[in-house]
C-alpha cells in the first residue's frame, strides 16, 4: 500500500528536432491516496499507457519525477520499485504451469519454498484457479488467463498494481463479470491500483478517480460522478457517457442564462443559473445528454427550452429507445421511454432538462460552468 | 489432391526419375565405399557385387589419420558454432528486445560482412596468423569458422528471439528478474528449437568448410576437407578407401541438412525467403 | 561500407540508460567487436597491401606502391583470363541451377506419393562437402576411361571424353551446378508454397486460365524469391574455390583460374602480396555489386516479418 505521486512527468521520444508539443506525455501531476484506484482512460495514443509504463519503470522519464510512498524512484529499475504489473497480452510465460508462472517472482526473490507454496495456493484459491495450477497457460481459456495474471500480481504483494488494459482480450460478457471481481479484489486487498484503458464505461464502473488524457495531456481528474455531472471540457463530456453527449452552437444571451440560436433557446436553472454571468454575447456551446432529453406530447403546452424537429432514425433497445432528431443542422440522439412509439419522418418535440446542461466556450472549448467544491 | 491423369503420372515418374539423377553420385560414392580396391577401380563398372567393409577398414586404421582429421573437424565445427552462439545470442537479445536508433544498421551490417568473399581478407589474415604462431592451429581456424557463420548465427537468433512477445521480457524484469536470467529461464527455453537448428546450419557449414581448411593449416589442423582433398592425386589408386572416407565425412551431414532443411532456407536467405 | 550513423539525444541532456532490461552495449559489443576484428580489419589491411611493394620472397623490398600493383594485375593475362573464368562460372551456374531448380519445384510442388522422400534425395547434393564432390566428380564420373560417364558414352556408341581435359571449365561449371540446383529447388519450392493461396482462388474465381494464373500471380510472388536466389548464388559461385582446386587446379593452363583460385595462387605460389590484395581488392568488389542489392533487399525486408 503506498501512495504514489507524479509530479511534472514528461515523456519526450526525442526525435530529430522535437520539441514540447511532441511530448508523448505532457506535465503529468497526479497525487493518489493510500490504496486508491487510479483508472487512466482516452482514446489510444493519449499517453495512458506511456504513463503507466513510466510509472513500472519499463519507460524512462524525459522530466519531472514518480515517487512511491516518498521515495523517488525515476531512476530505479523496475524490479525495484516493488509493483507488479498486469499486461494487456497476459505476457503468461508460455513454458512455465501456472504455479510456476505466479512463482517465478518469489522464487527470484529466493523466499522459502513453503511460502511460496503458500502464498500462490492462497492467491489461487482467491481467483478461482486452485485447480489448474499445473496446466500451461496455453491449455487455458482467456478468462483463466487472465485469472493467472492477476494472480502473478497478487502472489508478489507489491505496493502498486498496474494494470494496462487487462480485460480488452475478454469477451464482452467475461468483461462484466471480471470487472467486478478486480473491484472486489481491489477492495480487498486495497492496493493503490493503476488501471489503464480506452473504455469509459470500465472506466465509471472501476475507477475511484478517473484521469482522462488526451494527447499526452491531462482533461480532468476526478470521481465518476463529477465526470458525468461537471466535465471540465468537450472532449471529456463526449468522450464520458453513452451515447455521446449532444452539442449545439450558439451564443449566450443577454440574460446571461440562456443560450440560444435560430434553432433553440435554452435556458440553465438550477445550481447553473448564474454561471454565465460575465459571458453575455459569448460564442458558446450546449451540452445535452442524451438521458436528459425527454419527449414532448404534440398537445402539450410546454414551449420553452424545447427542442424541436423530425425523426430521422428509430433505434429500441427494450428497455429505452434511442432516437436520432434533425433540429435544423443539428442531430440530436435523445433517450425515450420505449413504450413510445415514434416513427421515422414525423415531426418531434423534446424537452430539456435544463439543471444538466452543459455550456462550453466555443473557442476554448473549456466548461464555463463553475463545478461545486469536491465534497 | 492426387493426380491420376496420365500426365500426373509422368510427372511423377519425371520427378522420381530428376531426384534419382541428383541423388546418383552419392549412391555411385556410396556402392563404392563398400567394393574391393580392385572392384572399384574397372573399366566396366560393376553394379552387382559382394559388399565388403574393407575399405572402411582401412580408411580408419591407425595409419591412415582419419580420426585425427575427423576430431579436429569435429572440435571446430562443435567449438565454432558454440562460441558462435555464445557471442550471437546476448547480441540478438538486445537487437529484438532492446531496439535502439542503431539496431537496423548494426543488423545489417553483421549480415553484410557474411558478403566479403573470403580471399578478400585471406592475404592479411594469413600473415597476421603466421605472426602469432595461429597456422595450423585449431584455435585459429575455430575462430575463423566463428566469424564464418556469426552473421547467420545472428540473423537467425535475432528473427527467432522477434517472435517472442517482448511483453514477456518486461514481464520478468518487473517479476524482478535480472538480464542474465530473463535470458536464461524465460527467452532461451522459448527459443531453444530456433537456435538448435540455427546452430545446426552452422555445424554443417563449418563442417563443409574447405577454403580456410585448406589454407590455413597443414596436418596439426587439418580438417577432415584437408585429407580428403590430399586423395586429389590418387588417379585410381584409392578410389573404395576415398569413398569410404568420403562417406564417413558426408554421411552424417546428409542426415543433419535433411533435418535442417526449412531452417536452412529461412536462414541461408536472411528471412527474405520464408 | 558508412560510418555508423550516431545519434544524439535531442536536448542538452545526457543519455541516461535505460532502466529497463538490459545493457544493450554491453550485450552487443563482444559480438561486434569479434566481427569487426575478424572481418573489417583484414579488410581494411588488404586494401592497405594492395597500395604497398610486398613479396614474401623480396622483403627487402618495401614502401608506397602507388598504382603499381593494380598496373601489374591488369597487365597479367592471366588475371584477365580468371575475371572472365569467374563471370562465366558464375553465369553459366546461374543459368542452369536457377532454370532447372524451376522446373525441379514446380515438378516437386505437386502433391504424389514419396515426395518427400524423392525431394529429400534431390536436395542431398547440397550437403556433400565440396571437396567430396570434386573428387568424386573428377574420378569416379569424369575420369576418361574408368569414369561411369565414359562407360555410358562407351555403351551409346560414342567415344569417351577426358571431361576435365577437353571441357574443364563446363566440368567445372557442371559440378557446381550439381551442388547448387538443389539450393535453387529449395528455396523455389518454399517460395512457391508460401504463394497465397487465397490469391489463387481470386484469380480463378475472376476466370483465369493456368496461364494467366501463372502469369499474374506465380511470376510476381515468385520475382522476389529469384531475386534472392540469383544474388546469393552469384556471391557464392564468385567464391567458388574447393572444386576447381581438388580437380583441375586452375587448369589446364588458366582453363580454370577464376579469381579466387588466382589470388590463391599468386599469394601462395608467387608470394606476392601486393598483386594478389590488389586482385582480393577487385573480388570484394565484384561481390559487392551483387551484394549491395541483396543486403538493400534484406535490409527493407527487415521489420515486415515481425508483429510489432
């Protein structure tokens, strides 16, 4: 258990004539608590997992500096950072049965037979592999797999766990349910855990704090939650939930509380309300969520921050149905009830609710909303 | 997908026909090794006849020197190719795993010295030997074989070793493995079948060597290429002993390339043919 | 040969090593190191010969020799002899192994009982130590009147021929060709059954005839493959040596000199060192030419063949 903290990290491949704005990794700070669970998530080539790499050491550091419970390690070797790491291909050594794989690294450390034996039939019964500890890995399923990796990490009780991608080689079922069992197991054993991926949804599910990275720069940490409600800019607030996140251009009006064009007027309430005091006539733009659209009757006297327009495609998923509205150049998916029936071509109304909205600066594409203290 | 048209069959009974041809100067040497002196050496040549192991006999009697000849063909071609190995596989390892700005040119510069013709360094390489008293010395020729077959050594231990995950290389040095035993308990152990055979095509090449044999030693030395090329004047004389001491040399080579047969390509070739 | 290309980290900082794994330096050096010594070296000191008065049989006589050596060899006959020797050695091998290793692959390509085995007994020629196959060759086959080939003329109705006599270098050029046919066969063959078979079934979906087939989808897969043949032959019938020296010797008269066997001679016989580097200057030349295109080849091929 410890907490790690990185501080200014950055990652430079150093080509010929490279500068800053080619850094792989660009000033990452980041402080975890004691035994916290550190999702680092963004589409591939966002440095998440140049930064996890940097962390076990596999990666030099171009500047800045990693410390593990206080002691700086950017400059020790990655077998003596004490941290086990979990690889998106398992990287099981092929010639070894599983006992011998989740041996391996207390046998380097020259521990006790008996421990070892101990130690690796306790991790084993943990993860459900008891049984197969003297099959090959080839003779395993994925999932077992990936149980058996887990478990070379768990056997070692190091002070960090990294774990790059560990579940993109499962189907999408095994996904779920292992999801789960590496919260469980995290909970357990409440090791400060890295988890690098490219999914949001493992990303909500897992993370305590979720770091999202976009080339090599730091969006926004923060809790799941306070992703959802208070993304700090649009690409986190499109790249955080599905479906994505609807954006409509407009400017912000004189009341300095709504935002508006030839195609909507939509005005923020709630807690948002005065956020946009000092913006009046400013380029802006509107998120909604899909789930935070609902469907106006054609009889309903509602008038205001209402969306308006045709229905161009139909998707029911059961238990909700997703449709696709044009508002004027826009299309905008909205999340309805599925004992709705909508069809294809007919005009629509949709109702905002106005206390979720997002606003953004149009050129800055910075949130102008002012997120409440973290609790 | 067998072919029964009567075309098929000619072709066939072609293909039979071509590999019996090519085949048939080995089988000519190998009738002879087992006929009498006599037997051998006729105008009409005698296809039926009782076999004898005579001339095996003499060709591997105290005096004929062909244990001596055989061992130290035996030593430069075993030492040769383990030095080979030795030098080969820590240089492989880091070229696959640890790839640097420099690695393709160094990779290709090592394949490209297997392209100097041997004359082209003969001159100074006799004389510097002659200086340090390595003519007709085992050591000296076992060094040379080295060199021979380093490049492909190299290539081949390289191209077996980029097969491998490196993700299994990161996995041991974060399990805490050292350099020295990431290689010995998880990359060699993967990769012994590929440097078996790739060791193998070096042992048959530095077997079959005859330029350095020839030149560089004289009878201390000397490699079984260097006694069977001594029957060059025999004209008749020798002819069953010559190919019993031929097939004694070739025999088991012959069996180890029909092992190493894929191997070879993919070696020979440098991976431009798979 | 360049210069290692050096590269320099692009900020002021020293390069630090690397945490990970392994001490690449450390690891490749003595491999570099014994190759550079063993091969660059000697290299560089026959080019050094090549410019200096050196005969072991005068070494009194020393120094700077400017052109001379090289003057010398392009006035001896008999190194012009051996350049044409090696070319047309090397041609004429070349022609026959590559033409019938072709037809021996798309012959051996089919599918029949015992292929294996008659594939295995036409590829065992490449295995016989050359030295063997000079000897058994010049004695055993080609001798004029105890020879099997002089038996089967003599049967045919024909007269013997004193083969090494009469025809020394097609003798020569067909001992190699012996021994080679069969690398040609193998790396065709491999070439040929790696052709995509998925490639195959297109064309012949799009209804092209065995021709066509052959045409637009053997020739160009197999392009590269002969490619590869025809330059690693060449390099080696270049060196060719132990064949010539356990039968003619480099005769009758300089019937069968090829460069090799002449600076041989002129090293080992004429003890001189200067002509003979100079004309080792010219054989790693001639090598070059072929090898620069292949080691091109190789050197583009290099990363295709892994997965990262």
């Amino acid at each position: 258990m410890a907490i790690v903290e990185l501080k200014d990290v950055v990652k430079n491949y150093g080509g010929k004539g490279s500068d800053a704005a080619d850094n792989a990794v660009d000033s990452f700070n980041l402080t975890t608590k004691d035994g916290e669970f550190i999702v680092l998530v963004g589409p591939s080539g966002c440095g998440k997992t140049t930064t996890m790499r940097m962390i076990a050491g596999l990666e030099n550091i171009s500047g800045g500096t990693i410390s593990i419970d206080g002691r700086d390690v950017s400059q020790v070797a990655p077998k003596d950072r004490d941290i086990a790491m979990v690889f998106q291909s398992y990287a099981l050594y092929p010639h070894m049965s599983v006992f011998e794989n989740m041996a391996f690294a207390l046998r380097l450390k020259k521990l006790p037979d008996a421990e070892i034996t101990a130690r690796v039939q306790e991790a084993a019964k943990v993860l459900d592999i008891a049984h197969l500890l003297e099959r090959k890995p080839r003779a395993l399923s994925g999932g077992q797999r990936q149980r058996v990796a887990l478990g070379r990490a768990i056997v070692r009780q190091p002070q960090v766990f990294l774990m790059d991608e560990p579940l993109s080689n499962l189907d999408a079922k095994l996904r779920v349910d292992m999801r789960a069992e590496i919260v469980k197991l995290h909970r357990k054993l409440a090791v400060t855990t890295f988890y690098v991926t490219h999914d949001q949804v493992e990303a909500m599910t897992m993370g305590q704090r979720i770091v999202v990275m976009l080339n090599g720069k730091i969006q926004q940490i923060d809790t799941p939650q306070r992703l959802y409600e208070w993304p700090a800019n649009i690409f986190v607030a499109g790249f955080i939930g599905t479906p994505s996140m609807n954006f409509l251009r407009g400017k912000v009006g004189a009341d300095k509380r709504s935002v508006a064009n030839e195609h909507f007027n939509l005005t923020l309430t709630g807690a948002r309300g005065g956020a946009l005091a000092a913006h009046a006539g400013t380029e802006a733009i509107v998120g909604i969520r899909p789930e935070h659209l609902s469907y106006l009757a054609p009889n309903d006297p509602i008038a205001e921050n209402v969306l308006s327009g045709v229905v161009e495609v139909v998707e029911p998923l059961g238990s909700v149905t997703m449709i696709q509205v044009q508002v004027g150049p826009y299309r905008v998916t909205a999340q309805i009830e599925s004992h709705l029936t909508v069809a294809m071509g007919e005009p629509i109304r949709l109702r905002c609710q106005t206390d979720k909205l997002q606003v953004f600066d149009a050129t800055s594409e910075q949130s102008l909303l002012q997120a409440p203290a973290a609790s | 997908m067998k072919d029964r048209t009567i075309g098929g069959i000619l072709l066939t009974a072609l293909a039979y026909f071509v590999a019996l041809v090519m085949f048939f100067p080995i089988l000519w040497m190998l009738l002879t090794a087992f006929k009498t002196e006599q037997n051998a050496f006729t105008i009409d040549p005698h296809f039926l006849f009782v076999p004898t192991l005579d001339s095996f006999r003499v060709a591997l009697e105290q005096g004929s020197g062909y244990l001596h000849y055989a061992l130290n063909s035996v030593v430069s071609a075993v030492v040769s190719t383990l030095v080979g190995l030795l030098l080969a596989i820590p240089a492989a390892y880091a070229m696959a795993f640890f790839p640097t700005k420099r690695t393709d040119f160094t990779l290709v510069w090592m394949v490209s010295t297997k392209f100097i013709p041997a004359v082209g360094v003969l001159i100074p390489i006799y004389l510097v030997y002659k200086q340090l008293g390595l003519l007709d010395n085992l050591a000296g020729l076992t060094l040379l074989f080295t060199a021979m077959n380093m490049p492909l050594l190299v290539w081949m231990v390289y191209s077996y070793f980029k097969d491998i995950p490196k993700d299994l290389v990161e996995a041991a040095d974060i399990d805490g493995a050292t350099t020295l035993q990431t290689m010995r308990k998880v990359i060699l152990p993967l990769a012994l079948p590929g440097i078996a055979s790739a060791g193998l095509l070096a042992l048959i090449l530095a077997w079959n060597e005859s330029f350095w044999s020839l030149t560089m030693t004289d009878h201390t030395a000397a490699t079984l290429a260097v006694y069977i090329a001594s029957f060059k004047s025999a004209e008749g004389l020798f002819w069953a002993k010559m190919s019993a001491a031929s097939v004694l040399t070739v025999a088991p080579i012959i069996v180890l390339g029909w092992f190493a047969q894929r191997q070879m390509v993919r070696g020979l070739t440098f991976g431009a043919v798979k | 040969m360049s210069s290692p290309a050096v590269a320099v980290p692009s900020r002021g900082k020293p390069a630090k090593a690397n945490l990970s794994g392994a001490p690449v330096r450390r690891l490749l050096a003595p491999a570099v190191i014994f190759m550079f010594v063993w091969m660059i070296v000697p290299l560089v000191m026959t080019l050094y010969y090549a410019f200096r008065r050196y005969n072991l049989m005068m070494p009194e006589v020393t120094g700077f020799a400017g052109i001379t050596n090289f003057k010398l060899m392009f006035t001896d006959p008999t190194f012009w002899d051996s350049l044409i020797n090696t070319l047309v050695l090397v041609g004429a091998s070349l022609v026959i192994t590559v033409s019938v290793g072709l037809g021996l692959a798309i012959l051996f390509n089919r599918t029949f009982a015992g292929r294996g085995v008659a594939r295995t007994l036409a590829i065992a020629p490449f295995f016989v130590m050359p030295v063997v196959t000079g000897l058994i060759w010049k004695n055993m086959l080609f001798h004029p009147v105890y020879g099997l080939l002089a038996w089967v003329f003599r049967h045919l109705g024909l007269n013997p021929i004193d083969w090494l006599a009469q025809y020394p270098m097609l003798s020569i050029i067909i001992m190699v060709s012996w021994e080679w046919i069969p690398f040609a066969l193998l790396i065709l063959l491999t070439g040929l059954q790696s052709l995509p078979e998925d490639q195959i079934e297109a064309v012949r979906l799009d209804g092209a005839n065995r021709w066509q087939e052959f045409r637009h989808i053997v020739v160009p897969h197999l392009g590269q493959v002969l490619y590869v043949v025809v330059m690693l032959e060449s390099i080696f019938f270049l060196t060719s040596f132990a064949e010539i020296y356990t039968t003619t010797s480099g005769g009758p008269g300089t019937a069968t000199t090829n460069l090799p066997y002449y600076i041989y001679q002129s090293a080992f016989f004429q003890y001189d060192i200067g002509i003979s580097s100079a004309a080792a200057i010219g054989a790693v030349i001639l090598a070059n030419i072929f090898s620069i295109f292949l080691i091109r080849f190789v050197a583009g091929n290099l990363n295709t063949g892994s997965r990262r």
